[in-house]
C-alpha cells in the first residue's frame, strides 16, 4: 500500500514555510479582530506537523 506520510509531511512542511515567512515578513497582514499573527502560530503547527509525518515516514521505510 502507498504511504501518503511522505506527501503529506512534504505539503504541511511547505505550507508551514510558506505560513511562517509571510508571518515574519509582514505581521501587519492579519484578520482585523485577531490581536496575534496567526500566520506564524499556524505556520510553526503546520511546520512541527509536517516534519513529524516525514520523520515517520522516514523510520518506517
């Protein structure tokens, strides 16, 4: 059976990248009623999320 943890892991990891450099680049650019830069908080998430699928994909191969 494919494993999609390698998929996956890769999206999330870009998608956190992504998330964490428009977060750091311009923190100015958030929802109007949200006091904290979510871009970056969901941007780590995504990041810890996606690099824990590839570990684990990794270790199981």
């Amino acid at each position: 059976m494919w494993d999609l943890r390698t998929p996956s892991g890769l999206l999330f990891t870009i998608y956190g990248v992504l998330l964490v450099i428009s977060g750091l680049l311009w923190p100015e650019a958030r929802a109007p009623l949200a006091e904290h830069n979510v871009n970056l908080y969901s941007g780590v998430a995504f990041l810890i999320f996606g690099v824990t699928l590839l570990w684990l994909a990794r270790r199981a191969a």
